[in-house]
C-alpha cells in the first residue's frame, strides 16, 4: 500500500526515466551499469549516476556508490526519493516472461519497491548475420515487489 507524503506522479516520472533510459542501453550496448534518478526537495526529478573513475568498473561497486550518495543526499533532505536502475538477472520466484531485467529500487519515505522489467535481446551477430540489421527488444510485463527500504531508512536510521 502506498503511503508515501511524495507526489505519486513525481514517483512515476523517475520511474519512467529509469526505464526509458535502460531501455536505450539494452537496446544500443546490450547492458549498463547502474543509474538512476532522484526527486529533490524542490520537487524536481533529476536524472544522477555514479563514477569509480574506472573504464571497466564492477557494476555492483558503481550501484554501492550511487547507493551510498543517495543515502548522504536524503540525510542532507537534498532528496525526497530515489530510483536505482540496475541490469539483472530476475528472481525465477516471481515467474518473469525473460530472465534478464532491468530493475528500479523506487524509494520514498514509507514506499520500497522493486519494478522489474523483464527483457529479451537476441544476440546482435545473430540477428545481424540473417537480417543485417540491430535486434529488436520485446519485454514482458512489470513485476512489482516491496523490498525493505535501502536509501531512506539507513539515511535516518529506521
């Protein structure tokens, strides 16, 4: 149930950023490392990602290290909510149409939530090879799931 004091259109708005901009990645590279968007306390949604400074780092340091600036930012109530977008491989136990996903952590004081989005790629030297051009990508349905809260409660200690 939601219960977040956030705008639920402004949820959305980081949402659909999240998801449109991993679905370019999936679409031109195939992957990405994380990304993600914020809603500042003005109540404006940006877009934020993270820099190891590395041209090949691991993609769970790059999500640790956004993570981690999103928690200092909501500390500092420079941010009212957050979203972390991820590439992944989808739990089987929620019965996703494709394994692999691009997953969102939408986060706002009283609201958790992965939003999953399965996908499936074929490979480019494949699709490339019989019909000489980039694969196109189908996607099955949303899946939403509560999680406990990442960025919001271990910023205040909750």
């Amino acid at each position: 149930m939601y219960s977040s004091p956030v705008d639920p259109r402004l949820l959305e708005q980081a949402l659909t950023y999240c998801l449109d901009f991993g679905k370019e990645m999936i679409r031109r590279k195939g992957e990405f490392y994380a990304f993600g968007a914020v809603i500042s306390s003005a109540g404006k949604v940006e877009a934020v990602g993270a820099d190891l400074g590395e041209e090949h780092p691991q993609p769970e340091a790059v999500y640790r290290l956004l993570q981690n600036s999103l928690q200092q930012r909501f500390k500092e109530k420079a941010i009212i909510a957050s979203a972390i977008a991820a590439h992944v491989d989808i739990p089987r136990e929620y019965s996703p149409k494709y394994a692999d996903g691009i997953r969102v952590h939408l986060e706002a004081t009283g609201f958790s939530r992965f939003i999953y989005l399965p996908y499936f790629r074929p490979k480019i030297a494949t699709v490339a090879r019989l019909f000489g051009k980039k694969p196109d990508v189908s996607y099955g349905d949303m899946i939403s799931v509560d999680v406990p809260s990442q960025v919001c409660a271990q910023a205040t200690g909750t």
